[in-house]
C-alpha cells in the first residue's frame, strides 16, 4: 500500500511539475520583460539592469538562487537592519537573525507583515513558500517552518538579495 502510495505521488508530482513548466512559461511571458514596467516600483528591467550588479538582477528578478556559504550576511553579528538590494525596503531586523546552519541568511520573521509578499513555488517536487519584497517584487528567498521560535519559521533569504544597514546609520531612501 505505501509503495503504491509512493508511485502515485511521484505520477502526480510529473504531471504536476509539467502543469506547472507550462504555466511557468505562460508567467514568464507575462512577468515584465526588459524595457516594461513593474506593476510594484515603477522601474522597468531594463532599468533594474542598469542599477544593480548583474549577480543580484539575476536573484531579484530572475530568481536565481547563490551558492550556500557566499554571503558575507552569514556572519553579521551586529545590531541593524538588512534591506532590499534593490529598493533599500527595510525586511529584516538582526534581532531575527539566527544561524540556521543552512549556508544562508535566516530569519525567524519579516520586519513588518507589510514588508513581504509570499507565493507558493512548485519547482521542486514538494511546493514551497516564496517571497518577495513588496515594494519592488524582488525575490528574496523560502520561508520554512523549521526555524526557532518564538516563529517557528526560517526566512531564508537570499544574502545578495539584501544590504545590511548598522543599527544608527541612517537607512537609505527607498529606490522606487
């Protein structure tokens, strides 16, 4: 029973995963494209492109995701705040961050419920939960509910994805 239970799920994980390529591929032709405008910032991807660093245009609007154990973010200790890479949104406080062994930076929480927007992602065979910033749609990472409490939940996060702010610098205006 649990073997035909196992060959069912993995059928329906194929067929699943093939739904969802096509409708991925439907989103990508509907998703902003080079010189159209983002319905959050304003900005057009063009002008993303011209803004950041290729490695981060590639995580924040393609979604790409960096190597685990590359992010200097792994070992901030100090008090502050990480922001959007992009638009400078503030999303993290560092009393939220923990060592989640992962190789990324981790969060038990946003900084403000306001601050992220979350969709399910179906890339990998199980789906997961996405984020993005919410000023400027830039992708950031997972939320998984493997962290710490008092959440319960680790925002992995991109480190790329982010800048992070010392606690009494002054926070950058947002890029918008």
């Amino acid at each position: 029973m649990k073997r035909r239970n196992l060959l069912t799920g993995i059928g329906l994980s194929v067929i699943g995963g093939g739904l969802v390529l096509r409708a991925g591929a439907q989103d990508a032709a509907d998703s902003p494209q080079d010189g159209s405008e983002d319905a959050m910032s304003g900005k057009t991807m063009e002008e993303w492109k011209q803004i950041l660093p290729k490695e981060r245009f590639d995580i924040l609007f393609r979604e790409k995701t960096e190597p685990a154990w590359t992010s200097p973010l792994n070992d901030e200790k100090r008090a502050g705040t990480y922001i959007c890479a992009a638009c400078y949104q503030p999303l993290f406080s560092s009393e939220d961050k923990f060592d989640s062994g992962t190789g990324w930076p981790s969060f038990t929480r946003p900084i403000n419920d306001e601050a992220i927007d979350t969709k399910k992602d179906f890339k990998l065979i199980w789906p997961r939960t996405e984020y993005h910033c919410s000023n400027c749609s830039g992708h950031q990472g997972h939320v998984f509910d493997d962290g710490p409490q008092p959440t319960g939940q680790r925002w992995c996060n991109n480190g790329l994805a982010l800048e992070f702010v010392v606690e009494g610098d002054e926070l950058p205006e947002l890029r918008a």
